[in-house]
C-alpha cells in the first residue's frame, strides 16, 4: 500500500490505472467515503443543535460558509495540478511531477495565507457589523474566526496533495483520510461538548482535525511519488500553464454558484418566502439522483487527463462506458420520482406543500437528467486541457438562464423557475457533449447514441404528467422499469459486464452462505 507509484509508461496506465475494476472500485470508494460522514451527521447534527443552541450552531454554520467561499481564492489550481500531474502520468513524464507539486503547493499555500489575513481582518467586522450575533457571542464568534483563518492556507494547499493522489487512482488513501476526517468532524465536538460549550475549543478541534488530514496526504504523496521528497522546489516553467488552467476554473466556480443560488432570492423577491421551500426542498431531493455520475465523474477526471492526449482510443472507451453507467443509474429514480412527486411530497411534507412543489419537482426531474449525464463530458473536456470552454459556455448561459428565470416565474410560478434551470442544464449538456465530440472526434457516435437513449428516457418519463391516476402511473412505472431492466442487461451492459456482474453476484452469494455451510 505504501510502495512507491514507480514510473509507468503510457501502455501501462492504459492498462494499469485506467482499467474498468479500479475506476470501478474508486467510484464505490468515492460514493462509501461521502456516505459514511453524512450518515453520522445525521445522528451528531441534532445532537448539536440541541447543546449549542441554533444562536451557537448558527455561528458555527456561518463561519464555514465564510470559509468556503474564501476557498475561490485557491484559483483553480487544486484542480489544475491534478490535470497537469495526470497528463504526466499518462505520457510517462513521472519527472515532471514533482516541480507541478511544488509550484502548485507552495502558491496555493501562500493564497491561502492571503485569504487567512482577509477573514482574520475582516472578522471583527462580520461579527460586529454584518452578522447579527447576540452580544454576549461576540467576543467568542471573533475568536471562531480567527482560529479559522489559521487553518486556510493548509485547507487551500492540501487539495493539491489530495489531486496528485487521485491522478495514480490511489481512491483509497484520498476516501480513507477524508472518510476519517468528516468522521471526526462529528465525533470530536461531540467529545468537546462534555468539558466546554465554547464554540473557540469546538473549532479549535475540528482545525486540528483538518491540519492533521493536511499532514497524513502530504506524508503520503511524498512516500508514494517518486522523486517528490528529494526535489522540493517551485518552478516557474510551471506557474503559466497552473495560472491559466486554474484561472478559468475560477470563472467557473464564480458563474455556477451563481446560477445556482440566486434563483432562490429571485424566487423569495417575486412570489414569497414560502415559494423558496417548494422550490428548494425539491431541488434538494432530486439533485442527491446523480450521486454515481458526480463520484464517476471525480475518478474519471484523472484518467482522461492520463489518457485524452496519449491514448484517445482508451478515452473514448472510458467515456462510452460511463455515459452508459450514467443513464442506467438514473433513469429509475427520475421515473420513481416524476410519476409519484405529489405522493412522496405529500407523505414527508403534506398536502399543501405537495400542491406548489410536486410540478416544480417533476420539471427539475428532467433537468437532474441530463445534468447527471453532463458531469462526464464535463470532467473530459477538463482534462482535455480546455477549462475555457466549461467556463465560457456558463457565461453564456448565465444571461439566458435569467432571462428564462424572470419570463418563466411569474407565469408559472415555482415550476417556472424548475423550467429555467433545466433549460439551462440541457443546454449545457449539448454545449459539453458537443465539445467532446469536437475534441475526440472517435467520440461521435457514442455521443449521437447516448443523447438518443436520453431523450427517449426524457420520453418515458414525461408520460408520468399525462397519467392522472394513481393506479395507472403505478402499472406504467412497473412496465417502463421492467422494460429497462430487460434493455439495461441485453441491450446497454455488454456481455463481458453481464459476465463480471453475475460473477460479482455469485460471489457475494457464495460469501453470504459460507457461514450456513460452515456450520
């Protein structure tokens, strides 16, 4: 586990770190290090809201949003070095890495400690001036802020540790150290909790907590990367190509946000504060359906960065292949949840609320759809070296998406808003798969038949709207799922992966009844 990653050449990181059960495995990886943390807070976040209070859990809330929006000042780079390092891996250049690390380490670490001197100037302000924090938490909520600021530059600089790690699939050393640090972002204040209720201390661990994940990802890229410890240094032959990379990342990261977030102003502004919940619960809901594509999308994104440049033919393989995996993990929610939104609304949240939110939900259903599917083109076109164009097709949709936004919402209220974003998403998705297909021109007809099967299931979907009952929507729900699962194993999977699927079925069979056997 701790061997050096050696000098592969091209062929072997066609074969080696881009084969079909590691990036397999590193998706399962990545889904399994981001459930077991969201798992423990479900039970840990009542827990602190209830010692804290909201005032104190609201600080803490606050505080970490402060931070995180500071993160931009990374500019990119986190990403950019693990671009810049796999398309080193890929070509057989391990050389190179280490001055890539470096550069990109060292600048990152000191943009961090411009973004530590602006919160720890800027804290007395925000909570004196702008957040509205009862006085007796003031003096402590400035002390939060502070200690936060401390921890910046390690926060910025370790995702270039964590990136280097990804660009050699080590999935499970980046899932081990992150699953163990959201764990103890839970566990530890609850431990704080029995000696202080003192938001400084509680911060305080959860810092050392990150400082101490900072240090395990450095030790570990320095134990695993051949070269990295015996040539510590910048240069400057590197710094262009992280700078312009990075920089339309960070246009990215401005202009997507955006799109995302203000929509719940303008929702709040036009109809009614109550209209943001009908639109924003739904939007929650549906957006945790494309799980598998963001988790695919993160692994894959060093494997065409390996592979777009040296071996487009394995690229297109790899593209083909998760397009495929995408749809198929899609397409059964979508259906579930457009044909029965109103119900499952109204179970969780009344009838009232299913009423303004079930249309709003279906509409987003369809936008979930595509953008699920667009998450692989998108990390593609990224690795491919070509950041500028994500970054300019958001530009140019922002001012369409807008304009959609304030036609649409008066007329149809909530579901006008739904309307606009997915008209926006599906924009996106032709704009990033039209790209892909400019960029590997082997990648057209994959691109032609995966935008097919989309738009049939879009097709499917859509009967849900056109079935008033409840009884018929459920007998067309079971058809169409039974009808994919007959398509889905015949028609998409090909047999070497019915094969490998059965295989890992019998196994895990196998395994279940041992014990039974033993006895």
């Amino acid at each position: 586990m701790n061997a050096p990653l050696g000098n592969p050449s091209t062929p072997a990181v066609s074969s080696r770190l881009t084969g079909g059960r590691l990036l397999a495995r590193n998706t399962l990886l990545s889904i399994a290090g981001e459930a077991a943390p969201l798992a423990l807070g479900v039970i840990a976040i009542p827990i602190l809201v209830r010692e804290l209070g909201v005032d104190r859990y609201g600080v803490l809330t606050l505080s970490y949003l402060v931070v995180g929006y500071l993160g931009l000042f990374d500019l990119g780079l986190g990403r950019a070095a693990t671009q810049q390092i796999s398309d080193a891996v890929g070509a057989g250049e391990t050389n190179r890495i280490p001055a890539i690390f470096w550069t990109s380490m060292i600048l990152m670490f000191l943009l961090g400690i411009c973004a530590a001197a602006i919160i720890i100037g800027m804290s007395h302000w925000l909570v004196y001036s702008v957040l509205n924090i009862p006085a007796p938490m003031r003096a402590e909520s400035v002390g939060v802020f502070l200690v936060l600021g401390v921890v910046l530059p390690f926060v910025l600089s370790g995702s270039c540790s964590i990136g280097t790690l990804a660009s050699f699939q080590r999935f499970d050393l980046t899932t081990a150290v992150g699953a163990a640090t959201g764990i103890y972002s839970f566990t530890a204040p609850l431990a704080v909790l029995i000696f202080t209720y003192n938001l400084v201390w509680i911060v305080g661990i959860l810092v050392a907590g990150r400082l101490a994940a900072w240090a395990v990802n450095l030790t570990l890229c320095m134990r695993l990367v051949p070269g990295l410890a015996a040539n510590v240094r910048p240069s400057r032959e590197c710094l262009r190509p992280l700078m312009s990379f990075g920089g339309w990342i960070t246009v990215t990261g401005l202009t997507s946000p955006l799109m995302v977030n203000l929509d719940r102003f303008v929702i709040g502004s036009m109809i009614s504060i109550a209209a943001v919940s009908y639109y924003a619960v739904p939007y929650q809901i549906v957006n945790k359906l494309p799980m598998l594509s963001a988790a695919m999308a993160g692994v894959l994104f060093p494997a065409f960065s390996a592979t777009v440049r040296t071996d487009p033919d394995r690229a297109t393989i790899l593209l083909e292949r998760a397009s495929r995996y995408a749809l198929l993990a899609l397409f059964p929610g979508v259906l579930v949840l457009f044909f029965f939104s109103r119900e499952i609304l109204t179970i969780f949240f009344g009838a009232g609320f299913a009423g303004h939110g079930s249309a709003a939900m279906r509409w987003l259903l369809i936008g979930v759809l595509m953008n699920g599917l667009a998450q692989i083109p998108y990390s593609l076109v990224q690795a491919a070296n070509r950041p500028d164009l994500t970054a300019k097709f958001h530009l140019a949709e922002a001012p369409i998406y807008f304009l959609a936004l304030f036609l649409l919402l008066p007329r149809f209220g909530v579901a006008g808003a739904a309307i606009a974003w997915s008209l926006r998403v599906i924009i996106d998705a032709g704009a990033l798969f039209a790209a892909t297909a400019i960029i590997l021109p082997a990648t057209r007809s994959v691109i032609a038949r995966t935008l097919c099967l989309a738009v049939i299931a879009c097709a499917v979907v859509g009967c849900g709207a056109m079935l008033p009952g409840l009884e018929p929507r459920v007998v067309c729900a079971t058809v169409a799922l039974l009808i994919y699962a007959v398509i889905g194993w015949y028609r998409v999977l090909d047999p070497t992966e019915r094969l490998m699927l059965m295989q890992k079925l019998a196994s895990s069979r196998i395994k279940d009844l041992a014990p039974g056997q033993a006895a």
